[in-house]
C-alpha cells in the first residue's frame, strides 16, 4: 500500500515548479505539478490529492480564487500558499479563502516539508473527527443495536439506505439474533417515526385468533366475538407493523396479507366493507422460506412481495468480536433490583468469545443475567458462568460436540480442581457442592 503524501504543486514559475517537485519526490512525496489553475483543477478531479502547494499570481485565475474552488470540490483536502508576494493582506486573504498555512519565497526546503506534515496531520484528525462523529451519530440511531463488526455496519448501511423509503424489509436470521431489534431500528429511521410501531408474534395465536388479531372483527363474527375490534393493521395505521415469524403463518391469513400488500385494503373477519391502511410492514422469520415455497407451505407471490428488501442478521458465533461491547452494554444497563454495577473479568470474557451462543444474543443476556445475580462480588468470575458455557470453552479445552451432559460437567470438575491443584475442598466451594458430592461424582467417572 503507497501511504505517500500526495501533493499537488501549482506554480507558473517552471524552473521553481520543477526543482521543488524533485526535491520534494526524493523526501518521499508524491508530487503532481500544474503551471496553472486550470490545469490544476484538471489534475485535482482526476487524482487523490492531500495537500495543494499553492502560489498566489498566476496567469488567469489566481491562487486565492483557485484555493475557493478546490474547497468546494473537496473541503478535506489542506491547501498552503507558498508565494513570492508574502504580505499581511495576502495572508489574510489566501486564509480566510481556506488555507491552512502561508509561505513567503523563498523558503528552506525543510520549512516546506515541515508545513506538508502539519497540514497532512490536521487533515488526518479532520478525516478521523468526521468518521467519529458519523459513528456517533450512527449510534444515536441504532442504539439497540450494539457492536462494530464488519457484519453489523453491513447491516446498518442497508437500514440507512432503506429505512427513508417504504419498501417492505424481510428480516431474516436464527432465533435470538436481534431481528425485533433490527425492524425497531428501521423503523425509528423512516419518516413514520412518530407512528405507531406494532408487533405481531405469529407464533402465540392459533389461526382463528391470530385473523382476528391482524385485521379485526365485527361483533358476532365468530363464537365468543362478543365486540367489535379492531386489527392491528388499523392499530398500526400510518405506522409500521412488524409481523414476526412469518413463515408460520397459515395459507389463508397469507392470502390476507398479500392482499393487503398488493390494495392497501382488507376485510375484518366476519365484516363486508374493505378497510383502507397506510401499513409499512416488516417481516421477519428463521426459517427457509425458499424450501417452505418448494414444500407448498408459503406462497411464492407474497414472499416476493415481502422479500423487496432483506436483512440477513447474523448468529453471535459469526460476529463474535462484538460480544465484548454487547456485554459492557448489557452490565451497563442491567435495571435487576437490587443488584450491584458489576464487571467482567477476562478470564470470563474470554470463555464467553468462544462458546458457541445458540441461542444467541437473547441467551448472551439471559447468562450475563444470571451472572449478576449470583456474582459475590463486583467481578464476575468463570463459577458464575453457566456449566454448558463453561465446558464448551476453549478455556476448558476442546470437546467432542457429542459429549452428553454429565461427560461435560465431569470435564468441567477436572478443570476446576487444576484451577486449584488439587484442592477438592476449595473446589467444591468454587462448584457451590458438598465435597461429598464432588467425590462421589470423582469416583462415578472412574
């Protein structure tokens, strides 16, 4: 990779031009010349360029209007002027157009190459300022949605990209993954903001219920419709409505729905009127929806309908160096009554970097949940952790995935009495056993 500093020296003097460049190509810069504006501008839109060397007369445009136009074109970029006509006014001047620094000729070299330095730096920390504040600003944003791995920021430009317009999203990933999460974030995005944002957890109702509970019923519809009710696609009018697992949703209330999608309109159960909305929806599953198409059990048209834009989150094993951030986000922000603020060891956190997470985000929380409350002090420990997070461990060693549960907590005895040399008393205080127990389990191995 050429991580020269890449100068653009303009000046209508040649003999001047050309000396500096060559000077300055062997302090390793590397130098494009221009003997006017014009061609300066041409060479400025067709190079990456740092900094500008830049003289003040020139034929035709002059320097200090030549400095406006590059800013224009690229407000990063670090312009000094290094000039024989090296007055207050033209300093005055030449700054206030967008120079970072002023130069009177003639000049020591090493003054020049020191003034190279500086501005490349100034424009560095104006690059990194700028990448800081679009992180911050991306987090004000998703704040949910916590790491800063490759696969995550994939995640986030697609939101960017598609939150602003109303496509249909279909997130799609394993169960814990985060997809809620995901569609929260879209829509917090999007210019329904401050509408309703609804969910629907199509795998808590049976049919009949779950009909009712997506576009509503007239009083009498069916046996126990007592009311009238509405749908939450009224509900979620204006809004979004999130429709979670999708792809247990039965052939008839699939036909309702792409109805919905293709009129913007529906029927309440048992009603005879259609039913206007303006619904944004967003669909997740964890399932194969390809190979429920294949099966018969999901209609081809209403996955294209829904499929306009989708998001494949990843499981937590695939993004494994966000688990460090989503724990610190998950201490920080643990509202368990009474407990204390705690912290993780690394010893913990390193067990926790390698098990496997199926369960994922959801099962993450659910052990550092269990890790604060059982924690004595303000340090979680390796006992804290669950056995089966434990003994997958590389911590522990490598085990055979098809180990049954005693073979694993057996492996995890062993561990912890070389933790202690031996020590079974204190390894059955660390295991929270009677040292009876710990020996009985000793010799039911042997």
């Amino acid at each position: 990779m050429n991580d020269r500093i890449r100068v653009l020296l303009v000046d209508d003097d040649e003999d001047f031009r050309t000396s500096l460049a060559a000077e300055l190509e062997c302090r390793q810069f590397n130098v494009n010349v221009a003997e006017s504006a014009n061609s300066a501008l041409k060479i400025f839109e067709n190079n990456e360029i740092d900094i500008v060397l830049l003289d003040i007369r020139m034929p035709g445009i002059d320097g200090i209007e030549l400095v406006k136009q590059i800013k224009e074109k690229e407000e990063a970029v670090e312009i000094i002027m290094l000039t024989g006509y090296g007055n207050v006014e033209n300093a005055v001047k030449a700054m206030k157009a967008g120079a970072c620094d002023f130069l009177s000729k003639p000049c020591q070299l090493s003054k020049v190459e020191v003034a190279i330095k500086n501005a490349h730096e100034k424009k560095v920390l104006k690059k990194q300022n700028v990448l800081l504040k679009h992180e911050l600003e991306r987090k004000e944003r998703y704040p949910e949605l916590v790491g800063d791995s490759a696969r995550l920021n994939e995640i986030l430009t697609i939101i960017d990209k598609v939150a602003p317009m109303d496509s249909t999203v279909l997130v799609l990933g394993e169960s814990g993954v985060g997809k809620e999460l995901v569609a929260r974030s879209v829509h917090r995005n999007s210019t329904r903001a401050s509408q309703p944002f609804i969910v629907m957890d199509c795998c808590s109702l049976n049919e009949n219920l779950l009909q009712s509970e997506l576009f509503g019923h007239e009083k009498g519809a069916y046996t126990g419709a007592v009311k009238f009710k509405h749908g939450l696609f009224e509900v979620a009018d204006g809004g979004t409505l999130f429709i979670d697992e999708i792809g247990e949703i039965s052939p008839q209330i699939q036909m309702g729905l792409l109805r919905v999608l293709e009129t913007g309109s529906f029927r309440r159960l048992g009603g005879t009127k259609n039913v206007r909305v303006d619904v944004r929806i967003i669909a997740a599953t964890n399932r194969d929806l390809s190979s429920a198409i294949k099966n018969g059990a999901f209609r081809e048209d209403l996955f294209y309908r829904l499929n306009v834009v989708a998001i494949n989150v990843p499981p937590l094993r695939e993004r494994s160096e966000d688990i460090p951030l989503l724990v610190q986000h998950a201490l920080q922000s643990s509202r368990i009554p009474g407990a204390r603020r705690k912290e993780m060891s690394a010893e913990s956190m390193e067990i926790l970097m390698h098990y496997h997470w199926p369960g994922n985000i959801r099962e993450l929380f659910n052990v550092l949940e269990r890790a604060i409350i059982l924690s004595d002090s303000d340090i979680i420990e390796p006992k804290n952790l669950p056995l089966p997070v434990m003994a997958q461990s590389k911590q522990v060693g490598q085990f055979d995935k098809e180990m049954s549960l005693s073979e694993l907590e057996i492996s995890y005895i062993e561990w912890i009495l070389k933790k202690t040399g031996g020590n079974r008393k204190q390894a059955a205080e660390i295991l929270k056993i009677d040292p009876k127990t710990l020996y009985r389990k000793l010799t039911e191995r042997s």
